[in-house]
C-alpha cells in the first residue's frame, strides 16, 4: 500500500486537537523545523511530523555538480526527496510512511507514519540531544539490560532495513 497524499489540512485546535482525521494525543518531540505529535486514529497510534515549509524554504544551501554549474537548494526539496523515498520503502524493519499532508493554503507539511499514518515506535528513539554537552547521549543506564541473543536479534533487523534501503 502506497503513502496517501491528502492536498487539503483540517486542523482543529481547541482541547480535543485534530489534524484531518488524526486526533492528537500529545507533544512527542521537535526540532528547528517542526514537530512531533501523537495522535489516533481507528484505535491505531501514528506519529504526525509536523514541518513548517517557510522556515525549510528559508535553510538554502549551495550545490556545484559534476560540471561546475552552481545552484540552490532548501530544506524543503529534501522533505520532498525523503517523501519520495519513503514512499518506495516497505519492509519490516523500515518505518512505513502512511500519509503525506500538503496543503498549499497552509505553511505546513505533514507527514504521518504507524507502528502496527510515519510509523509510531512506542519506546522512543534510540539518543537525546543535550543541550548542556550539544552532544547525542544515550541513556541506557536507565533501561534494563538486554541479553546477548536480543541485541543480535536487534542488531540483524537494523541491518536487514538498512540492507533493503540500499538495494
């Protein structure tokens, strides 16, 4: 089943939050660009990336290709290339697109995806940014310890997804 691409956002923000059909749960995280939230739908939780297309307009970088020609990019050609990519992924181990929301009457873009519309990984991401140290950590410290025979288990189906993104 291919990502849907739904043109037209609906978002409802009074005390019970809506996006289109999603209904927000809570903040799960956000970045410079955006945000992550939490929401249901059909009894399914999903993660919806929240990104504002001025501020990925605003990030421009300059590229020279093979030839020598010099041109521009932004941020939001690479959401769109990410979207397009993702459309394309589906294994097991890849975190599955569900929904793309692009309305062009609105400032944002949104991207949804599911565990069982982005996939949602109900134990959280791997690292943290901190601040202080404006360094990745990992709090492993905090999370019960997992056998040898888990981490190769683990371990596999991260190169299994990564294998399958490289093919």
């Amino acid at each position: 089943m291919s990502a849907l691409l739904t043109s037209h956002v609906t978002r409802q923000l009074t005390c019970s939050s809506r996006i289109s059909q999603y209904k927000v749960l809570k903040d799960l995280g956000e970045g410079s660009f955006g945000e992550v939230k939490l929401c249901e739908y059909k009894g399914k939780l999903y993660a919806a990336k929240i990104m504002s297309k001025s501020r990925l307009r605003k990030r421009r970088e300059m590229v020279v290709d093979e030839s020598g020609q010099v041109s521009y990019k932004d941020a939001l050609m690479d959401v769109r290339r990410e979207i397009a990519i993702m459309k394309k992924l589906t294994h097991r181990n890849v975190v599955k697109l569900i929904e793309v929301i692009d309305d062009v009457l609105s400032d944002e873009i949104i991207m949804s995806k599911a565990q069982t519309v982005l996939d949602y990984c109900q134990k959280g991401q791997i690292m943290e940014w901190n601040e202080d140290t404006q360094r990745f950590e990992c709090e492993f410290d905090s999370r019960p310890q997992l056998d040898e025979e888990s981490i190769r288990k683990y371990f596999r189906d991260m190169v299994c997804g990564l294998e399958y993104c490289e093919d």
